[in-house]
C-alpha cells in the first residue's frame, strides 16, 4: 500500500506504476531486498508461460502479504477465466486474464473474480488475501464484511492480443475490469494476419484502445518489460502501468 490506498485505488487514480516481473523461486529475504529499492509496486507473476506449482505460489503470496506487497498472476490460459476465484484463494490480489477476445470471457471472469452481490465467487481458501490481519486489514472482518472489502480490492485486468480485442474493447472493457494490459508481440502476430486491418501497428492499436476507453476509470498497462527510458511514448499514450525485471 501507499499512503494507505490499494493497489486498485492507485490504479484507479492513474499514479504511474511499475510491477515487479516476479519469480516464485525468489525466497523472502531476496523478495524483501529487492523491494527496499523502491523501484515496484507491486508484483506480476507469469502462469502461462512458467511452469510453477500451487504450493510454490501460495508460499510466495503469504511472504509478499507479510512483506505489504500485492501480487498479480496471469493466468495460464483464456479459457481458466472461470477459475479465477480458485487463483485468488492462493493469497494473490490481482489476476490478468490472457488473450481475451469474447465478452463471455469477461462475464466468466467477473463472476468468479467478485463475490455477491457483484459476482458469484465461492466462500473459502484460508490463504486467501486479507485474512490474516496484516497491513491494516482487520483480522475480525466477517464475511459480509470481508466480501465488501474484497470487492473494492481486488484488481481484475484482461490482456489485449488481436485486432478483435481492439476492435471489440468497448465490449470488453466491462465494470468490474480494472486494467488493460496490452500483449504487443501477439498483437503483431495477429496485425500480420490482418493485414487490410486499418489500424497498421501495436502503437495505433493503443491510442484506439486508449481513445475508446478514455473517461473511464480503466487503466493501461504495458505487458512486456520497458526500461525507465523506454516509456514516455507509452505515458503520452495513457499508458500508466509498466513491468520491470529485478535489479542485476
């Protein structure tokens, strides 16, 4: 947290951030020395395209919790949007959702992502973010009050990888989503595909993205790693949020 807000409120309030390219082999200490410099604020870890375990990942989000730090997981597939209540009972506080192209999608991942009277995501998971009374969390929230908090935490993003995406964003781009994370590598693959597509490159596809989205609360993010010098032309765009590897 900064200055008491959440992670979701300082997206929200469009602060720059930089997320943390996470390793679920990073022990404690190592995670805790790379967090004093002050560089992230939070972490991103890659489920689609690193192997892990649900062990390996529930013990990195109980440290991170302990350390005040908030974690996102890309989840290792599109169609896993329904499981996405079962990724948040691991302890994370963020889900990116890849290669999203259909509404449904989006519906599937709201609902497991919420609980009522939002969503519909199920009761239980004692790893769960919140519930062990650490960084200003109260400890003695019962459920009705846990769901509420929860709902007004968590940090659902869906990731932007084709021209259909971009095209269909407006429908995409439902209440209950947080960010828009752009893929810049399957983009191109799909841009390659299309090529009578009018939009010729990632960058126009983000300021259209950008220009459908703009005056929502729905925040952009970058999903590839950017230097500190790479990122002005993606801050003019509306780019706010960006992903760093570790220091070394």
């Amino acid at each position: 947290m900064s200055d008491g807000k959440t992670l979701r409120q300082r997206i929200r309030g469009g602060e720059v951030l930089v997320a943390l390219r996470g390793s679920l082999n990073t022990g404690k200490d190592e995670l805790a020395d790379i967090w004093s410099t002050g560089l992230y604020d939070y972490v991103w870890v890659d489920g689609q395209h690193t192997p892990y375990s649900e062990e390996q990942l529930i013990a990195y989000c109980a440290a991170a919790e302990e350390l005040g730090i908030d974690v996102q997981l890309r989840i290792p597939h599109t169609r896993h949007a329904y499981l996405v209540g079962r990724f948040l009972d691991f302890g994370l506080s963020a889900v990116l959702v890849p290669e999203v192209m259909e509404p449904e999608t989006v519906d599937d991942a709201i609902s497991y992502a919420y609980y009522g009277p939002i969503g519909r995501r199920s009761w239980g998971g004692l790893q769960r973010r919140g519930l062990r009374g650490l960084n200003g969390v109260p400890k003695d929230l019962d459920r009705h009050a846990y769901a509420a908090w929860w709902n007004d935490y968590v940090v659902l993003a869906i990731q932007v990888e084709s021209v259909e995406a971009v095209t269909n964003i407006q429908k995409l781009a439902k209440p209950g989503v947080s960010v828009v994370t752009f893929g810049p590598r399957d983009l191109s693959f799909s841009l390659e595909d299309h090529p009578e597509y009018p939009l010729q490159s990632v960058e126009d596809c983000m300021r259209n993205v950008a220009a459908q989205l703009k005056g929502t609360d729905i925040r952009l993010a970058m999903g590839t790693a950017t230097e500190p010098d790479e990122r002005a032309p993606y801050l003019e765009m509306g780019i706010t949020l960006f992903q760093g590897d570790a220091p070394g």
